[in-house]
C-alpha cells in the first residue's frame, strides 16, 4: 500500500453499528492486522456492561489507555493495525488520535432505528439493548477537524469498506 495510508485505523460508532465487521474486512483488504477494541476492556467493564449498567469515563480510561499503548507500539515498530472501538467521545479520541497524522478514524455512522434492529438480532455480545440509548446519548460524531472517513452503515459489508478505501485512498479530510 501507498506510504502515505496511516499506520492506525480506529473504525469507530456506536454498539451495534458494524465497528467489528467492516473493521476485519478492512484488515483483509489492506492486509493489516485486525484487533476488536473489546478485548482491551478489562474485566470489570464487561462485568458492568453485562449487568446492563453504561460505563462512566472512570471506566472507560483504563481501556482507552491499553488501545492507545497498542497504537503506540505499533507506530513504534512499523506496523499497521485496524481497531474497533466505540470511541464515542471527542476526549476518547483526543487519547486514541491526538495530533497523530498517521492515525485515521472510520466513522460508521446510521440511524437510531438501523442500529437498534441489528442490537436486537445479534448474538452472543455482552452489550444489552438496553445500552443502546445510552450510546446514542454520549456519542459527539467527529467533527471535521478529526479528519474522519464518514460512511454510512445502511449498505452490504463490501460497499462500505469500498467507501472507506476510496475515502482514504483519496485523502480526504487531509490538512
């Protein structure tokens, strides 16, 4: 790939609205490594998550931290990496981004109603419905500032990491 893509994608939105999946397809496309942001929560997130009880900014420091050190290493060492993370906060960003030019975010932008139906219809995932509401609620869509690559969910898997290559491919939201 061309030495201008960044070295971090952070594929960001709300529960439920595809951050995982358009996230590993990315990472099968460009050839980068995939993580899922989840799996930097530590247990106790998950306990309270499980519960069906939203997690405060004291909980969510932590975890934004861990993603943030794994961005690091991996700029550090030359790699490239795709993360899932909700990141629903600018502050969030802020620690994830910063002013970091080869760290992108990917916006998976969809209404309340799109992203409620595909709550309801998945499985296995420790995000209750319930939270949903809640998600909406802390959730500050990147502003033009950030450069985010905005895309919009009510497409097929494949139309929408075409969108995201063709956003970033053509550099758009560069300074």
């Amino acid at each position: 790939m061309a030495s201008d893509l960044p070295q971090a994608l952070i594929v960001m939105g709300v529960s439920s609205s595809g951050k995982s999946t358009v996230g590993a397809a990315l990472g099968e496309r460009l050839g980068w490594r995939f993580e899922d942001g989840d799996s930097f929560h530590p247990p106790a997130n998950v306990a309270k998550m499980s519960a069906g009880h939203p997690l405060t900014d004291e909980d969510r420091w932590p975890w934004l931290r861990a993603i943030a050190e794994e961005i690091a290493r991996c700029r550090a060492h030359g790699e490239h990496i795709i993360l899932a993370c909700s990141a629903l906060k600018r502050a969030y960003r802020d620690i994830l981004v910063g002013s970091r030019d080869d760290v992108r975010l990917v916006y998976l932008s969809g209404s309340r109603e799109l992203i409620a139906d595909r709550m309801e219809h998945r499985e296995n995932h420790f995000m209750p419905p319930g939270l949903l509401a809640s998600q909406f609620a802390t959730l500050e869509p990147p502003t033009a500032d950030e450069r985010p690559i905005t895309v919009t969910v009510d497409a097929p898997i494949a139309a929408i990491v075409d969108e995201v290559l063709q956003q970033l491919h053509a550099g758009q939201g560069r300074p």
